[in-house]
C-alpha cells in the first residue's frame, strides 16, 4: 500500500502546476517513501518470527543484493532531488526504485513465487493453463485491448486539450 502511495503521489508531482500541489505531493511523496520503508524493514521482522528465510533469499544471492543496493543508492538520489523540488527525473527513479525491490524479491526463488508452508511450491511453468485455455485469454485480452485502447487515449488527449 505504502508503495502504491509513494508512487500515486511521485506521479502527481509532474502532473500539476500550482506550486502549493507540488509541494503537497512532494510531502506525500516522503511521508509515503518513509511507511515503504518502514513497512519493508517489517516484513523481513515478521518473517524472521515465521521462520521464513526471507533474508537469505534476498542477502544471499548477487542479483538480490544487488538490486538492494541500487535501490538504496537510487533512494539517496530520489530524497536528493524531492528535497530540492527536481521533479522531471523522479518518476523514473521511482519506477526504478520499485522494479529493484520486485527483482530482489522474487529473484531467489523463481518461478516458484508462491511457497507453501509444507515446502511445496506453485511453479509458474508446473501449472500453466492448458493451451486452448491460453489462447482464449491470449484471444480475449487482445480483443478487449483493441476496444479499450482507442477510447483511453481518446480520453487522455481530451484532458490534456481542455487543460491547455
């Protein structure tokens, strides 16, 4: 939630003009930025009480300590820039910021993502839809897309035109 947050009010930031926004989005930003982090330093706590290795997992490995560390340089960098009110670049960071901590997480232990308490795992290429089940949502999404898609970017260039 509190990434949802941080990100919602980074992306806000470049969407306004009025300065008192900026600066109210810019607070958001770093009250969200700080239950992100808070909230993750939880997560490895209450997986430590359940004898979840979740430490290991990230620690461990090269990629995972790796994309730790960017996203803690990549932090710097992003209070860096909130505190002196650059905005252009933040969006990125902040997509960026995200994508490591997604990449450490779930790097350990691909393509098992979910991970029973008996020590089986649900394996992404284990139980994959059958094909006629594949190429129906395949079928689908494109359809809906086909739909969808027009009218959203129809919707998108008449907010920008009635801003202008």
């Amino acid at each position: 939630m509190a990434l949802c947050g941080f990100l919602a009010a980074v992306y806000l930031i470049g969407e306004t003009d009025d300065e008192h926004d900026k600066r109210r989005f810019i607070k958001k930003a770093e009250y969200m930025n700080i239950a992100a982090v808070i909230f993750g330093a939880m997560v490895f706590i209450a997986a430590q009480f359940d004898d979840i290795p979740l430490i290991d997992w990230v620690f461990k490995n090269t990629v995972g300590l790796t994309a730790i560390i960017l996203a803690s340089l990549s932090l710097i960098l992003l209070w860096y820039l909130l505190l002196q009110g650059k905005t252009k670049i933040l969006r990125v960071l902040a997509g960026f910021q995200v994508t490591m901590i997604l990449v450490a997480i779930s790097y350990a232990h691909f393509p098992n993502f979910i991970r029973l308490k008996n020590g089986n795992a649900i394996s992404l290429y284990e139980t994959v839809g059958p094909p006629k089940t594949i190429y129906s949502l395949g079928l689908a999404l494109l359809l809906g897309s086909i739909l969808i898609l027009p009218f959203l970017g129809y919707l998108f260039y008449k907010f920008k035109k009635k801003e202008e």
